[in-house]
C-alpha cells in the first residue's frame, strides 16, 4: 500500500470545510456587539497584536539555527565567590550531565551578587581537574574585566599544554553591555574601547583560538524590564557595532561576523520567547545580506530570566525555567543555562543546582525536543509574531542607527527612557495583578517553609568613578510583593502575629467560597492573613485581636441578627453549635468553664438563700455586686431592671447548652448547623 502524504491524510474530510468568515460570524454572536479586537485580540509590551485564533502556514520553512537533530549544549553556572568550592561544583556538573559551563565573574551582567574573583590564582583553581580540550564549552561572563579574565585563560590554557584551537571558549568581550548593565562608566573612553575590543580579539585569534569572542548581551535590556523588540533591537545595534569595530581592526567582515555570538533571556511567555530568538536569527540575516554575506547562522546561547525569579514559593521557579527552557530550546538556542530556582534568595545549593541541570537532561533525553529543526516553523502564531517582531525591532534599530549607534544611544539616555517605559508599564500590570506571579502575587502561602541557600555572602564591588550614562537597573517584578511579605514577617518575629483581616463569610459556602478565597489570596499578598474557616469567625477574630492588644467591646442597638431565635430550642442550637468549639474540644476546660460559672453565678444565690452566717452575707454581697453589674446593659436596651433576677438562670441554660455542644461532638454531630456537621476546626489549625 503506498504511503499517503500529510496532506492526503484528512482526518476531517467527512466534516464541510470551515472558513474564518464562518468563525468570525459566530463569535460575533457570543461578543453581542462588543469590538473584535478589544475583547479577543491581545497585545505584547510591544504593542504587537496577538490573535486568537491562526492558521497553517504551509510555506514556511524552517530557520537555521543548530546541527539538525542535534542537541543544545547544557551550561551550569561557575559562580561561587570561592574557586575551590566553585571547582566541586563544576566538575560534580560535567560529571551528571552537562556539557558545557558559563564561568562568571564578580560583577558580570549575570551574576547577580556573587562570581569568581579575576586572579590567575582563582581561574587556574576554578578549572582545576576540568580538560578544556574535551568538548567542554566555556562561555565567559567577565563583566567589566573582560580584558584580563581573557589574558589569564589563555595564559592558563598555555601553560596545561593545551591547543587554543581544541578548546570551546567563547571569552564574552563586551563593553557596551557590561557598561550599559552593570556600571555606566568605562575605564577607557569610546575610542579606547574600540582598539582594546580589535586588539584583544585579534591577539586571541593570533594565538589560534577559535572563538567566538564577542558577546552581544540582550540580557542588559531584559534585567531592566525592557521589552522583546528592544531587547532585539538593541542586540542588533551592539552587534553591528561590534561588527565595524573589528573590520576597523583590520578583521574582513567574513571573519569578524564569526567572531560574535548572542546571549537572550528566555521568560515564562513561552511563545513570544520562541519567536524572539527566531527572530534574532532572521534580523542577523538581514545584516548579513547589507554587508553582502551569504547568512550563516550565529551562535546563540540562552539564559532563563532574572526578571520572573522569586523569592516567595520559590518551587514555582522550577516551573517558569521549564517553560523557558522548552521555549528556548524550540527557537534555536545552542547553549542554555538555567538559573537555579533559589538564586534569588542567595547562592544555590547542590540540590537547586541539580534541578537546573537536570531541567535541561529531562526535556532533551526524555521529551526530545532538539530531534526537530525549528519545529515552530509553519505554525501560524509564531510565524506571525516572528515576523511582528522583526519588524518592530528593525525600526528600533534603525533608530537606534541614527543616532550613532549603541554606544551614542547609551549615552543619549535614548535606551535607558524607552525601556523604563516598558517597565513602568510592566510594575503596574504586575501590581494590579494582571501579570501574575503563583507563589507571590496569586495563590502565595503565607506559612511556606523557608529553603536552602548556602551561607555565603554577596561579593561587594567597588563604585564606579565617574558615570558616562545612567547604567540600566537589574529588577524581579516580584520584588514589590516581596517587600510586603517581607514587612509581615518582620510583624511576626516582633509580636507573634501577621496583620490580619476578618472575611465575613455570609450565606452557604457555595455563596462565598469562590469570593473568599478570591479575597484570602488577594490579601495574603500582601503578608495579610485572613481569619476565616472557623466555626464561628468573630471569636476566631477576637482571639486574633487579644493576640495584638487590649479590646474594647462595645455595645449597640443598631444591629440586630438577620437571624430569628424565637424558642428556647433555637437558642440552644445556636449555643451549642459553637461552645465546644470554644473551649478547643478540651475536657479539661469543659469541666473548667462549667465549674467556674457555677461558682460565679449559681453558688452566690444559693448561699444567699440556704447560707447562713459570713458565707451567707459574702455571698449576698457577690449577689448584690452581680445584678449592680448588669443593670447599665439592662439600661441601654431599654430593659427591665428586675431582668436581673434572671442572671443564675441564664447561666445555668447556657452551662446546659455547653455540655450539650461537648455531647454532640462525642457523638459526631459536632457544629450541626442548618442541617449540615462541621468538622473539629481545632484538628484542623
């Protein structure tokens, strides 16, 4: 039987074909009049349009990025502040999987508080026991230093023995980013940057290295919030610039333009990540053909984002990487590191470490998802906002261009405005909760236990001398929510409380569960927690009350119960739905509280009347003092003061109604209430 194609293989060819007009005309109906494009139709930071529904692009073809069905390499982060501990790491790494290690130093773009120091002491003990002509890819993030962590790896790199040409080290030479990132402010002028950067990387390719050197860092634009246009734009134009300055060097562009790699931040927006890192490859392209080269594609490398780490729950980060990775991963990236889900809360242990890598192993060895070149080719959302963002950020970067390049723009503050407009409109959809964070901003758990770091402090970097343009800032859109929570531990820790608030819950749980938890979720946000799920929430209140300070209680006549006790009966339902409650299900404090009420308000009548002697008179006294004491609420609801009389009766009622609740409880019918039994709310906290 001969193989049918794709395309002769309908599974619905017995169903009549469905038009766009046909499905337009139907949502017409559900939006009843309400505009398309402001109900259905999304928009990226960008202002990019996101439809909702797409269609095949069937002559689309695929982007060319990795060696088809080959797999990306797994970098592991060399980061610890201390080389021989940063050694053990690493080598524990290459020997469960990775493949490759991005080596950072002290004040890098990447990272994020800690990083080796710049010594031939510290990179010789760093990479001790690790043979760096073994296929092991060594990605340098050398910040500022990038000059002398160069000079010192190839140095040591001479001294094993070692061909320049049987390693993988790509060096990270970029000044532009490591200005724009970490300090605004250069050692040498522009000019100056231009011969170190031709000059080092020529003196490196000289001695037989192979490259690439150059890193244009899209992450410098990602930290600060900016948006995935400008992130491309701006990778771009350091890239072009980088670009002229080696043909300036005396490099022929052919060469050059393989002297330059890319690193991207991959976010948790899984397909606007895709086609980001698609579109790098189309754009790079496009200069390619304007230099009058025949495209050959970049090295791209990949880190999951700074930006959507937390501190809160930070289990979730785990999450957020996956969905990084995947989107990486499917858009071409030939290096992906993983940031480990506890950074933002200090240096990873080995556990945390583990996790990232084996992120990575999970999703190429088990889900196989580098068997097939550019898989989102023909898939018509992706293709759409590839070529979105294509366009976008071009004209960012033709922007950019006109006045002088990155560095000129830099300098203008151009980038700096536009990407703080970007991330002032991201902090205000995170605040309102429209760009939400599980763990933090939407579902967090105000009791989570707290997780492992490693006690080492972060490495203090020397100011700047002198600013040449204001350094783009390193934010978590967290951070905010993490104040508050922040605010209500400390809260805690003083005074053995959180701030609460009291959710009044009316009608049956089918009424209120929805918007209670909407509400419980919504202010433990903010480290506020919500009293509610007791058995009866204003004691629950009151007790959390006691815990802050003195009460006062106060009476009125201006509320009145929504519900009618008009028997005995009723009333002793409602009592003994809750006393037990009450007492915490104690024996003890049952047999406490009954003892105590009887002394207080059955023993003084009764010895007033059957006493005799000083018991007598003491115990009329207590009588006296009994009904003297209830006559100004008696007073202001307007009641009789012989009302008063009734006090011993009233308490033993209630003392019955007690031991009523404690009877029901025995019996499983604890907390009856309108025909429904509550559970023993006490096992419960």
């Amino acid at each position: 039987m001969p193989d049918a194609s794709a395309d002769d293989f309908a599974l619905a060819a017995e169903f009549p074909a469905a038009t766009r007009e046909q499905w337009r005309q139907l949502v017409a109906g559900v939006l009843k009049g309400a505009p398309f494009d402001k109900r259905l139709v999304a928009k990226t930071y960008d202002g990019l349009a996101i439809q909702p529904l797409y269609g095949r692009r069937p002559q689309a073809r695929p982007i060319a990025s990795r060696a088809p069905a080959a797999p990306w390499t797994v970098m592991q982060r060399v980061d610890h502040p201390d080389p021989a501990a940063a050694n053990a790491e690493a080598l524990h790494d290459l020997e469960n999987g990775a493949t490759g290690l991005s080596l950072i130093f002290a004040g890098a773009t990447g990272a994020y508080g800690y990083g080796l120091p710049v010594s031939e002491a510290a990179i010789a003990r760093a990479l001790e026991g690790i043979h760096l002509d073994a296929g092991i890819a060594l990605d340098v993030d050398p910040g500022p230093h990038m000059q002398e962590a160069a000079r010192l790896l190839a140095a040591l790199v001479k001294r094993r023995g070692v061909a320049p040409a049987a390693t993988q080290i790509r060096f990270g030479f970029d000044p532009i980013g490591a200005a724009a990132a970490v300090s605004g402010a250069s050692p040498l002028p522009r000019g100056g940057l231009v011969a170190m950067f031709s000059a080092a990387i020529s003196e490196l390719a000289a001695q037989g290295f192979r490259g690439p050197f150059a890193a244009v860092d899209g992450r410098a634009i990602h930290n600060a919030g900016g948006s995935e246009a400008q992130e491309l734009a701006y990778a771009l134009a350091a890239a072009v610039e980088y670009l002229r300055a080696l043909e300036a060097g005396g490099i022929a562009l052919d060469a050059a333009r393989g002297m330059i790699y890319f690193r991207l931040a991959a976010d948790v927006d899984q397909f606007l990540t895709t086609a980001k890192f698609r579109a790098l490859r189309m754009l790079w392209a496009r200069v390619e053909e304007a230099c009058k080269l025949a495209p050959a594609a970049p090295l791209v490398a990949a880190e999951t984002a700074w930006r959507m780490m937390t501190k809160r729950d930070p289990y979730v980060n785990m999450l957020r990487a996956t969905i990084a990775v995947v989107a990486a991963g499917l858009g071409g990236a030939d290096a992906i590191t993983v940031v480990p889900f506890t950074m933002a809360l200090g240096l990873p242990e080995r556990f945390a470490r583990r996790i990232a890598r084996n992120t990575q192993l999970v999703l190429l060895e088990e889900s196989n998802l580098a068997r097939v070149t550019d898989p989102a080719a023909g898939a018509g959302g992706v293709e759409d906002m590839t070529e979105q963002l294509c366009r976008a950020a071009w004209t960012q970067f033709q922007e950019i261009e006109q006045v002088g390049g990155a560095w000129a723009a830099l300098e203008q503050g151009m980038i700096q405005k536009k990407v703080a407009a970007v991330r002032a409109a991201r902090q205000v959809a995170v605040a309102r909760r429209k760009d939400a964070f599980t763990g933090t901003s939407d579902f967090p758990e105000l009791a989570e236990a707290p997780v492992s770091v490693l006690d080492v402090a972060p490495v203090a970097l020397p100011s700047p001398s002198a600013l040449m343009f204001e350094p783009l800032p390193r934010i978590r859109l967290a951070e905010p929510f993490e104040a508050l929570r922040d605010a209500s531990d400390r809260m805690l820790a003083r005074t053995g409380a959180r701030p609460k608030i009291f959710l009044a819950n009316l009608g049956t749980p089918a009424d209120f569960t929805a918007r209670a938890t909407f509400a419980k979720n919504f202010f433990a946000a903010g480290g506020i927690e919500a009293i509610r799920g007791a058995l009866i929430d204003d004691c629950a209140l009151g007790r959390a009350m006691k815990m802050v300070g003195p009460i006062w209680l106060g009476l009125t006549d201006r509320v009145h119960s929504l519900r009618a006790y008009p028997g005995i009966g009723d009333v002793r339902r409602m009592v003994a739905r809750t006393a037990y409650d009450q007492l915490s299900y104690s024996p003890l404090l049952l047999v406490a509280t009954v003892a105590a009420m009887a002394l207080v308000y059955l023993a003084p009548p009764m010895l007033a009347l059957f006493g005799s002697g000083l018991a007598q008179a003491a115990a009329a006294t207590a009588w006296v003092l009994m009904l003297l004491t209830f006559q100004p609420t008696l007073r202001f609801y307007r009641l009789s003061p012989l009302w008063a009389l009734a006090l011993p009766a009233v308490a033993l009622a209630y003392m019955a109604f007690t031991l009523d609740s404690a009877y029901q409880h025995a019996r499983g019918r604890g907390g009856s209430w309108k025909g429904r039994v509550h559970a023993n709310v006490s096992e419960m906290r």
